[in-house]
C-alpha cells in the first residue's frame, strides 16, 4: 500500500500515544503508554501528574515507534498531533513536540481535532471511505451525535446539555466504590444483574431535539443508594448501564431516520460497552441502517486515529498554520 508517511502524537488527557500510518490504511505501529495506574488513586486523571508522564514518556515513544517501524525521520512526509479538545498542559506537550518536530523536518503540520479523530475512526481499515452518516461519540468527556457528508463537512445534530456519558458511568462507580476507569467495571458487573430491577430515569428521551442529559440519572443513584440493602450491586450497574445505553439508542436511531442516512456509526470510549454495542447492533438491524462500531482498540485515546485524520486530511491538501496553538475548548463544528 502506498501514500504519505504520518507520524501523529496524541495527548489531550491521559494517554500517550504515538502512531506511523501510510495512506489511509497500512498502520505501521501504534505506541500507547496508559497512566490508569497512576491516576486510579486519585479516582480521575490529575492534569498536572498527566502532563508531567507526558513529558517523560513523549520522546522515548517517539523513537520506539520510528525503531518498531522501521522508518526514519526523514521518511516522513507529514507530522500530525491532536490539537483540542482536552487538558490545556496535555494537549501542549505532544502538539509542540510534533510541531517541533515538523519545523525541524521542514515537513507540513496538520492539528488534529481528538473528536474528528473519533469521528472518522469506525471508518479505519475498512475499504470505505468517510462518508455521508450519522456518528454517535460517546467517549467520558463527550456526548454528541454527528452528521457526516465528508472529512471536515460535519454538522452537530445533539450533545448532552451536562455529564457526557463516560463521566456519568465514572461518577456512578466511584459512588458504587468501584476502582477507576468505572465503566468498564460497571460494564463487567451488569452481566450478572437485572436491569430491571431499578427503575431509572431516561432523560430528555422523549425531547423532540437530538440531546442528552446524565446528570439527573447520576443523582438519582445517588439518592437510590442509602435506601438498598443487601446484594444490590450488580442489579444496579445493570440498571443504570441500561438507562444510559437506552437513551443513546434511541435518539441514535431516531437522528439516523431523521437525517436521511443509510449508515449508524459509533465511536468513543463508551463504544467498547457490551450492551451498547449489542443493543445499537439490534437497533439498527430493525431499522435497515448500515452499522460500523469503532474497533475497541480505537475507541479509546489513540494515535491511530489522528493519524487517519490527518491522513483523510492531508489528502485533500489541507495544512494547519505552524502558529495555531493547543485549544482545549477546541470546537469540531
């Protein structure tokens, strides 16, 4: 397979990564360097401890990725890094890093928006190209639906109005006493439990726009929690992983129907759930809609993805301006 040679850099929260992608689809090697462990004390990422491991880990990552690839600096053809949104001090280390990095090269720089990176990542190694969709990015700082026409055409059809819904499934372990990242425990526990022993709110499900809201389900929990006794905790999880994958469905499906699409994607952290995964599959089966789910290992914070992006990106000759900074409020639409 031919095309350009990219190296992208990825930091907006707690993960490093590095990536070495040619063209859009022959991934070369991609180097993740988790801190969960670092963080799981605190439960939740601490800015200041994430952008110091950054800056210890970006550099060796870098070269590890050039010796596991093969490829020398002077191979590359573009530098990408994620440009926002995230964590300011994050964001900063691997987007100056890469700039830094293109400058010296003399090579184009292309900043990445992590969200456009999700956006386009169910569409990685298929033999598709982006296109004409709708997106559902579920990830633990963000919550939107998408409308996709083509790379950089994008069209924002909803987003929660509060707790995105990684962070509800968080905040929801930590009051369960469940150790840090807390979705993937709740999603572990909800195989044992019922979920319909709770009756919890779905809210803004039946709202006639395409938003959400999680915060009100949180609290709920919250409320719920002192009143039970016994073995509830599984049942719980179950419940309210169940609410939660309700609501996103269902306005999914209806956004899909809406905007006159023949194609559901969905990516994010969140998109690696189990019942998310098996009741948006059933959804859109009984809908007639296509469906492409991120694969799991690039629904969390990955290089990879930003790589595809920018290579999307590069291809059709766009370039960032070596002036643009970090932007961690940085808007996909």
């Amino acid at each position: 397979m031919s095309g350009p040679l990219i190296l992208a850099v990825e930091t907006s929260c707690d993960e490093t990564a590095v990536a070495i992608l040619r063209g859009p689809g022959e991934l070369l090697v991609s180097e993740i360097s988790s801190q969960i462990k670092e963080h799981r004390k605190f439960g939740g990422v601490v800015p200041e401890v994430a952008s110091r491991n950054h800056l210890a880990k970006i550099e060796p990552l870098i070269l590890s990725a050039f010796g596991r690839s093969a490829c020398s600096p002077a191979m590359l053809d573009c530098i990408a890094a994620t440009r926002g949104p995230g964590l300011l001090t994050s964001l900063l280390v691997g987007h100056s890093a890469a700039k830094g990095l293109a400058i010296a090269l003399g090579r184009p720089f292309i900043g990445v928006n992590h969200l456009e990176g999700h956006l386009l990542s169910p569409f990685f190694g298929t033999i598709d190209a982006p296109c004409r969709s709708v997106n559902l990015i579920v990830s633990g700082g963000h919550t939107l639906l998408v409308e996709i026409d083509d790379v950089g055409s994008y069209r924002l059809l909803g987003r929660t109005v509060d707790d995105a819904s990684g962070e509800a499934f968080d905040k929801v372990a930590k009051l369960l006493g469940l150790p840090y990242p807390g979705g993937p425990e709740i999603d572990r526990l909800s195989k044992f439990g019922d979920p319909t022993r709770f009756d919890l709110p779905r809210s803004m499900s039946g709202s006639a726009d395409f938003n959400f809201s999680f915060s009100g389900l949180k609290t709920a929990v919250r409320y719920l929690l002192p009143k039970l006794k016994g073995d509830f905790l599984a049942d719980l999880c179950a419940s309210f992983q169940e609410a939660v994958v309700d609501v996103l469905v269902r306005k999914t499906i209806r956004a899909a129907a809406v905007s006159g699409v023949k194609l559901v994607t969905v990516s994010g952290g969140v998109s690696c759930n189990s019942r998310l995964r098996f009741r948006i599959a059933k959804a859109t089966d009984d809908a007639g809609f296509e469906l492409k789910l991120a694969e799991p290992w690039l629904s969390t914070d990955n290089a990879a993805m930003i790589a595809y992006a920018a290579a999307e990106r590069f291809a059709r000759g766009y370039r960032s301006n070596l002036a643009e900074d970090a932007d961690p409020n940085l808007s996909l639409v």
